[in-house]
C-alpha cells in the first residue's frame, strides 16, 4: 500500500508545482517579445530617415540631369551616325 500511495502523492506535488513554472515562462517570454518589438519600431525610424536621405539624393541627381541633357543627346546622336 505505502509504495502505491507515495509516487500519487508525489505527483499530486508536482503536478501543483507544474503550472507555475510555464506562467514565469510566458511572462519572459512577453517581456522578450516587448523588446523586440521596440528594437523593431526603432529600426523602421533608421530605415524611414535612410528613405528620406535616399530621396534627398535622387532630387540632386535630377536637378543635375538638365547639364548633362545635351552630352547625352550628342553621345546618341554621335551612336545614330555611325
């Protein structure tokens, strides 16, 4: 009978001590999901100034587009002739 009794006991004690650990799991698991997220959202403001520096760039390339408009034109007609 003793045999029998003590591993249902043991069990009893550990299956009341079993679902304490998996809620601290989930609380770590939370904060760590937490702080990925602001590590994410301060990555979307870098690539966000990275687009605007991008389209900064884009902007003086098509201001300098005019002054090579007619090398370019001459270049093609140059190809044309030949």
């Amino acid at each position: 009978m003793w045999g029998a009794e003590e591993p249902t006991a043991d069990a009893r004690e550990a299956a009341q001590e079993m679902p304490a650990a998996p809620e601290e799991h989930q609380q770590q698991q939370q904060e760590h999901r937490q702080h990925q997220q602001q590590q994410q959202h301060q990555h979307q403001q870098q690539q966000h100034q990275q687009q605007q520096h991008q389209q900064q760039q884009q902007h003086q390339q098509q201001q300098q587009h005019p002054q090579l408009g007619p090398w370019v034109d001459d270049y093609a007609r140059q190809r044309g002739g030949e």
